[in-house]
C-alpha cells in the first residue's frame, strides 16, 4: 500500500456534541473529523497495604495522511503513561509509539517539523534511517487497533475499553518492568465541559473539543515489581478531547500550557488550565463542580508556580509547587508536588514533560479542604539550540557550584571544606569571611562568568546512556567545571594570560599566590564526593583511580605544553619529517584535555552501571572529543573566538607551536615553513604581522586540515561507540554533542 503523509486537515466539528448534554455513546467513540484525538485516565489510589499510587494514561490517535489515490485516511498512535510509587518516590513512565514512528518522523524532518537544532535533527535523521527509535521512546510491536464503532482501543496490548455505560477498563503494563494496572473506571458524576462550552486550544494551535468527568471511581490492582496487589480505595479522572489543526506549521505552532486537577474531600472538583502560544495567552479556563456535579465556569483566577526543579535528563525547569486563586468562587489552594522526579522523557511523540502527583491544600470560602491532584507543564523549556542548552547546562553548573561553595559561606560551610562536619575543631579559628574572601571568591571570580559547561554535561549524560539516573548525582555537576576552573586559574598564572571568559584573569585581581592555591584547592574538591555512601567499594576504586590517572596526565601535558615543541619543530623543518611534530601537539592535547574528559565519561558510565565495554567506549569517545575540542580551540585562537573571550592571534603571539601550525609546517615547501617559523618565534605583537602570519596558515590548507582531523578523530570514535550503547535520546545528544564541538565559535 503506498501512502503520504500531510499535514492534518482543516478543523471539521459536525460531528461535536451539540448544546445539552454529551451523549458518551457516541462521543466516547472516535471522531472521524478529527485530526488528533486523545482519551485521558488518571487515578489516586491506595493498595491493600495501605500504600499511595497515582497513575496517568494517555491515549493519542494522530492523523498523518492518506492512502495515496483512495483518501483513506493514516492515522499513528501513540501512548503515554506512568505510574508513581508516592512512598517509594518512583516514577515509572513508557512512551510507547507507533510501529510506523520512524518512517513518520523521517517524513516529517524532510517536512522542516522536528528539533530545531541542525545537529539534533542530522542525529535523529541517523537512527530513524536505521529503522529505530530513540529510548525511552518504545516501538508497538503490533499495530494499534481502534474500533470505530465502540470505544476499544489497544496499543500494544495496553487497552482502554468501554464495558458498559459510564463504566471503562484500563489495562497498562510496562514493557521492561514488571509494573502495571488493571482497573475498572466507573463513572460518578456527569461529564461537564472544559473551556468555552467545550471549545479549546489544543497542543499545536488546533481546536479541539474537551469534555471530562472529575471524579470515577476505581477498582482492580496495581503491579509493582512483579508484586499485584488489589486497590483498596481511590478515585480517577476521565479527559476526553478531539479536534483538528489548522495550518501545515502545526508543530512549529506548538502552544505550552500549565494544568492542574484535584478531587477534594468535600465532594468538590476542579480543573484549571492556562494555555501560551508563543507567549501569548491561548486559553484561560477554571472549571470547578460542585458535589452535585454542577459545572461552575471562572475566567479570572490565578495559577502561579515556584520553587523550580531542574531535570538533568533535559536539563528544562519545572516548578514544584503551585498556588490557585479563584476569588470569585473564594478559593486559595496550595499544591506541592509529592517528589521532583516526575518528568516525562519523550522525543518522538512530543517534547518532555513534568506530569506529577500533588497534594492540594487550602480553603474554599471558610472551609479547609485538602485532597490529591495532577499537575501537568509542558512546551516551556523546549530549546531552539544546542547552545540554549548548554546554556541551561550551564546556569544548573553555577547552581551546583554556590551549593558546593557558597560566595557567603557559614560556619559549617567551613567546616566541610576545610575538614568535615564531623571534626570542627580542624576548622577552628577560621573565619568563614577569612576563607570566603581567601579560597572561595578566586574561585567563583571565573567560575561565575560561565562557561559551556561540557565536562559537566559529559559525565551526566554517559550516566544516562548506559541507563542510569543521572538525578542521583546532580551535585556532581560542579566538580568537572570547577577541576577546568582550576587549572585555567593556574594556566593564566604560568601564561601570563590577560584575558579568562571575557574578563580579566583570577591572578590580576587576587594576586598570583592566592591564585594558584585556590586553583589547587579545585583538585582536592573531588574528595567531597568520592567518598559517598551511595558509591560501592568497587566504583570508589575505579573512580579514584581514574581521577588521579587523569590529574597526572593533565599536568604532563601542562608540563609539556609549558615548555613549548620548539625541539619537534626544528627537527621537522631539518628532516622534512613533520610526523613527530604533528604526534608532539596531540600528545599535549590528549593529556592536557582528552584524559580529564575521558575521566569524567567514564565517571558517568560507572554511575549508571554501564558495562566494561560501555566504560572504555565513552571513554575513547570523549578523548578523541577532548583532543578535537584543543584542535578547534587552536584553530579558534587564529579565526577569532565570538564574543571576544580571547584575543585573536595569542597563540601567535606567544610563539607557540600550536596544531594549526604544525599543519601548515607540514604543508609549505621547507623554505617557507622555516620563514613562517621565524615569524612566529619572533614573537609578534603588531596586529598587522600577526594578521599576516595566520593568512599563511589558512592559506595554505593549515585551519582546514586540523578541522578534517578534529572531524576525523570524533567520527572514526563514534563509529566504535555507536553499537556500544542503546539507541536513545542521551545518545542523539552524545552524537550532535560531537559535531557541536567541531562546529563551535566560542
């Protein structure tokens, strides 16, 4: 059967509930007017052993094209849901997709719909053009089936089926836990309609239809690590909504929106949603029911969120609690989230999502009333770049900095850098401002301008390449940022550098000394960490040995690099053999930056548990990335950094034999190499003369040629790390990581 896909259809609603009320015999049913449809479950429920879950089903029909020359309409489907251990504080979630998806999102790409970023979109081109989908995102390995002429739907086994009137049963079931639900949902009161008499704004700008029932109750069981128990009491919350989209652009239309439910133990409901396309207000409803099932329809409330968590995952923020006044309806509710991790890791199906449980407090008039709840927050942390990411990447590294090393830092501050918390008297005598003013403040002079934050990154997202939780060790962000910070503090001192992040250098402004003992001190931070219960003896041992494997080979590359490749040189402008020179530069590369980021990516992989094979696999991937990055900052230093954050031409300067050089050494016939080098070692300071000297380099292939072997070095190391580790989307950030930093201008 051949097939092509478009764009959903313009908005048809002759088959929308009419005025009165909502005939669920046929409107439960699929619409065939619509475009994108969706039917919604959540529940709150306690087990027989008395412990709270949540739930949350989403059901999406989606139509996609047509059967070319019969317009029968395509439709995908796709199934979003998770189930929450309140006490456990688990969060286990499956976003299960069509066994079409990657063929749809191939033809969706060429269609300009998808990431925005060019790297992201080229890594997910590659594993969709395999046939496979980026994890978590799971392929159905049957086709889904709707019934047309009753409410039956099944993905993949997972069904949600209309027994009888206002009765419906969900079945879920985790493809690779042993973790589900079997309930029976059986409607209490009358479905009422959300929005303006039903109308509202859908997920991508289209109109869509939205009727729900506040409060169902449930019975069956729950499956938790393979252990089924019965539900003791609870209640569930049925959504059901359908519609068309209106433009072609519908994905790049795509609306945010906050949205909250709660069931109230004075028999009252309420649901509220705030809907933004672009920053603008696309929708603004209140719908509160009264125990008699009556619909109470509010435009003026407020619901604000604070307290934001950030994922590591995705590194979008999501706030954790939330505040709902409805004055008209005298109503002032405050709704907390039970745990942070409730976010929804999907790539494919939509953007990642924070959909959690939450226990609502407050008053309506004088009455207090507590009750549970959902709040779901989606499309405002979206990125456009990678370098908005790693921007984000970045503000979460300073975070985790100033929790590490406070610019005002107390007493037991104190106590735990100098010593531990456990011995105060090490740090007796010392004046929290005394260490402030000292140790800290040198530090977070550079730390503080920020930087990309890649080293940081690199060691979360190996953790979760292997499958591991990289929230466990967010706190680690601060160390590998803080390691560079430190060894750029002492590199200024022994470059005499004038210049760090756009500013000027931690030693101009402290002073040499206390420079380069606060940029020591940055090497001893990874103690604070190392010794955590959460590690095993085993990873300790690993961990340990690879951090001092990797702080002895970065100061023999310094070392090496301090005293300059002058000797390689000559003997390569005397022989004509320009290998050992070439191999001379890399050295210093691979020991001064490739061993500390290789570290780091092993540090991640043993965090999450990732095989042998895994643990070298990253690892080579990010030397080869570490030596690419030095390359690039080589070839940077002579085409000029954005933003001015070094002087172009430094290395020039500073008559140094950088890879740019050594390549263009290598390509000039012997005369002209050796002219060029007397050049350099004179030590240029006009602009004019270095402006001069870097046009030979270009000109005769030398920039070109270190870019061709910094692309080279990352994709021959991909190519040994691609089979290595599961298809997911850490690893779609590990490969457009590694053309970000061949592509870099910072």
């Amino acid at each position: 059967m051949t097939q092509t896909f478009a764009a959903p259809l313009e908005v048809r609603a002759s088959d929308w509930p009419g005025p009165g009320p909502i005939d669920l015999n046929r409107h439960d049913l699929p619409h065939r007017s619509s475009t994108l449809e969706w039917w919604y479950v959540n529940g709150h429920v306690e087990d027989a052993r008395g412990r709270p879950f949540s739930f949350f089903a989403s059901f999406f029909q989606l139509r996609v094209g047509e059967v070319e020359g019969a317009g029968e309409p395509i439709y995908a489907h796709a199934l979003s849901w998770a189930l929450i251990d309140a006490s456990g504080k688990r969060y286990i979630s499956e976003s299960l997709v069509d066994r079409d998806a990657p063929e749809i999102a191939l033809e969706r790409l060429k269609r300009g719909l998808g990431p925005r970023d060019a790297r992201l979109r080229r890594a997910l081109r590659e594993t969709l053009e395999k046939g496979e989908l980026p994890y978590p995102d799971v392929r159905m390995h049957l086709r889904a089936t709707v019934l047309w002429d009753r409410l039956n739907l099944d993905y993949d086994g997972r069904t949600f089926e209309k027994l009888s009137e206002g009765r419906y049963h969900l079945r879920l079931s985790h493809s690779e836990l042993e973790a589900g639900v079997d309930i029976i949902v059986e409607l209490e009161k009358p479905v009422v309609r959300h929005g303006d008499d039903g109308r509202v704004a859908g997920t991508s700008a289209e109109e869509m239809f939205y009727y729900f029932c506040p409060r169902c109750s449930v019975s069956g069981t729950i499956t938790l690590d393979g252990e089924t128990t019965p539900i003791a009491a609870g209640s569930a919350w049925y959504d059901h909504e359908f519609g068309a989209g209106n433009s072609e652009d519908d994905d790049l239309r795509s609306v945010a929106w906050n949205w909250l439910s709660t069931q109230l133990d004075n028999g009252w409901e309420i649901t509220v949603y705030d809907l933004f396309e672009e920053g603008e207000p696309r929708g603004h409803f209140a719908i509160v029911i009264d125990p008699q099932g009556k619909r109470h329809e509010f435009r003026e409330f407020q619901l604000t969120g604070r307290s934001p968590w950030t994922s590591t995952r995705t590194f979008d923020s999501y706030p954790l609690h939330w505040t709902l006044r409805i004055p008209a309806a005298g109503i002032h509710l405050e709704a907390d989230a039970d745990f942070e991790q409730q976010e929804f890791i999907t790539f494919i199906s939509k953007s990642a999502f924070w959909e959690g449980r939450v226990r609502v407090r407050g008053v309506m008039g004088a009455q207090a009333v507590h009750g549970p709840g959902f709040v779901e927050r989606a499309n405002f942390g979206a990125f456009e770049k990678l370098d908005d990411f790693y921007a984000a990447v970045s503000r979460e590294t300073r975070a985790a900095i100033e929790r590490l090393l406070p610019q005002e830092p107390t007493t037991a501050d104190v106590q735990r850098l100098v010593w531990n918390e456990h011995e105060p008297e090490w740090s007796s005598g010392v004046s929290p401002e005394a260490y402030r003013d000292a140790m800290i403040r040198p530090i977070r002079a550079i730390a503080d301008r920020g930087g990309k934050a890649w080293r940081s990154y690199a060691a979360l997202v190996c953790c979760d390449a292997v499958g591991g939780d990289s929230d466990r060790w967010r706190e680690w962000l601060a160390l590998p940022e803080l390691l560079h910070v430190g060894s750029l503090m002492v590199d200024d001192v022994q470059d005499r550098s004038q210049i760090r992040r756009g500013g000027p250098p931690a030693h101009h402004l402290y002073g040499e000394g206390p420079t380069i003992n606060a940029g020591n001190f940055c090497y001893f931070l990874p103690h604070l960490f190392l010794n955590s219960r959460e590690l095993d003896d085993r990873q300790r041992l690993f961990l340990y040995d690879q951090y001092l494997l990797a702080l002895r080979a970065a100061h023999a590359g310094q070392a090496l690099d301090l005293a300059g490749a002058t000797d390689a040189v000559d003997a390569a402008l005397e022989s004509g053999n320009s290998v050992p020179l070439l191999e001379r530069v890399v050295a210093v590369h691979r020991l001064k930056s490739a061993a500390p980021a290789s570290s780091l990516a092993q540090t991640g992989a043993v965090l999450g548990g990732g095989s042998d094979s895994q643990i070298r696999g990253l690892g080579d991937y990010f030397q080869q990335i570490g030596i690419a990055f030095q390359i690039m900052d080589d070839v940077l230093n002579l085409r000029g950094f954005e933003g001015d954050l070094k002087i172009k031409g430094e290395d020039i300067a500073e008559g140094k034999a950088t890879m740019p050089v050594a390549k263009a050494i290598a390509l000039l016939p012997l005369d002209k190499a050796r002219a060029l080098w007397s050049a350099i070692l004179a030590r240029p300071t006009d602009p004019a003369e270095v402006a001069r000297i870097i046009s030979i380099i270009r000109d005769c292939g030398g920039l070109d040629a270190c870019e061709e072997l910094a692309s080279e070095l990352v994709e021959s190391a991909w190519q040994r790390l691609d089979p290595l580790i599961r298809d997911s989307c850490y690893k779609l950030n590990l490969r457009a990581f590694g053309w970000y930093v061949l592509e870099r201008h910072y």
